[in-house]
C-alpha cells in the first residue's frame, strides 16, 4: 500500500492539491481544517480519500477550495522523508505526541472554566471536559504502546533487515484504536457544534474551541501519516 505522500513533494497549486487525500492536506496545511469546515467537509472520515473525490461527492468545486488552501498564511509544511523511518518517528514523537499531551491538559482546565461559568448559557459545551479527559485517557496509553513497543521495533527492523519482529497485530492494534480516536473526535464536534462559538463569547471560550479545533486537525494529521504513511511500510 503507497501513500500519495512523498517527502519531495510538488509545489502547492490547486492543479495537484486536488489529486492529494485529505488526510495528507490536514498534515501538509496548517489551517487546512478551517478550509475544510467552512465547506462542510469531514476531514476525519474523509481522510483516506481526494479533495477531487470528496468535492465531487458533495457537489463543490475542488479548485476554489485548493486555491483556498494555497492562500493560508502559513503555506505547506515540509514533511520528513518517510523513507528516513527514524526521521520519521521522531517527527510523530514531536509534533504530536508530546504537543497532545501539554495541549489536552491546558484544554481540560479551560473546559472546566467555561462550563462552570457559562453553564447556564443554552449553547455552553456541557461535557467537553469529561470528553477532552476521557480522550487525554486513552490517547495516552495509545501512545505508551507507540513509544514503548512498536516504535522501537520498527527502529530495529529498519537497522536489521534480518529482523523477525512481529509486527501485524500491533499495527492492526494501533489501527483499531485510531478508529476509537476518530468516535472521539466527532463527540468533540457534536458537543462544541463543529466549534461553533455563540455570538459574544468571553475570550477563554474562544481560546477553548480555537485549541480543540487546533487539537482535532493535529489528531487527524498524526493518525493520516502513522495510518497511510509509516504503518504499511511494515504490513
């Protein structure tokens, strides 16, 4: 299985963006997700397939929203060649791993301090804490897995070609808790109304929905790059 992923990548424009998953766009764009929504795209179900799939599936245009994506202000991110499997570890490690996990903690304080002042507000995201806690639960034991067992082993297989190194099931594993992750991220959704804010919301909800927000297109991105990019190199 190949990934239209690769480290030397074409230059953005909306003639190839269309062709990409969009999995690989929310790893690639920093902001893609606000792109996505604002035309009603589920980036998480939806990451394993074309921006030109998805928008004709859905009646939109794809260049207009591929020429939306070149327009974000940070442009594309250079991704590490996924060939360089250390490389490419490394910048799982870093990029998502520890930033969900200094993130979720500050997300879950905020939470709380929105649903204790604000409770009363017909729109408030009753829930979002105990949501955000039950995630940081399960993310991190997840990752322990990634950094303790499989992470290490792919490490050794790619030093040793001889290796026999089992490592199906713990993919499989990984795979099937992704999915749970996924389930995670459309309650985060449901409970914030697509991080929706009410008009004249204090800056602490703001802050709130702009770091899950922030927190869901990270999830996506690491999931895509681990799901299509790193995992079937050794299946």
């Amino acid at each position: 299985m190949q990934s239209d992923f690769t480290h030397d990548q074409e230059p953005a424009n909306s003639a190839n963006l269309i062709h990409r998953k969009i999995g690989d766009l929310v790893a690639s764009f920093p902001g893609a997700t606000l792109v996505l929504r604002r035309h009603k795209i589920g980036f998480c179900c939806s990451s394993n397939k074309s921006l030109e799939e998805v928008a004709s599936v859905k009646g939109l245009d794809a260049g207009l929203i591929a020429r939306e994506l070149c327009d974000l202000p940070k442009g594309p991110l250079t991704l590490p060649d996924p060939n360089d499997i250390d490389a490419f570890i490394d910048f799982i490690l870093d990029r998502y791993h520890q930033t969900h996990r200094d993130e979720l903690a500050e997300l879950i304080l905020l939470a709380r301090k929105v649903e204790a002042v604000h409770g009363d507000h017909p729109e408030a995201p009753a829930g979002l804490a105990d949501a955000l806690f039950e995630m940081t639960e399960k993310l991190d034991s997840h990752m322990a897995k990634e950094e303790m067992v499989l992470f290490p082993a792919m490490r050794e297989m790619q030093r040793n070609s001889a290796s026999t190194i089992p490592l199906i099931m713990p993919i499989h594993c990984m795979r099937e808790e992704h999915d749970e992750h996924a389930e995670a991220i459309h309650k985060l959704q449901k409970l914030t109304n697509n991080f929706t804010l009410p008009d004249g919301v204090c800056g602490s909800w703001r802050a709130l929905y702009s770091g899950t927000a922030k927190l869901v297109e990270d999830l996506v991105a690491h999931i895509h790059l681990e799901n299509e990019i790193l995992f079937p190199r050794f299946e």
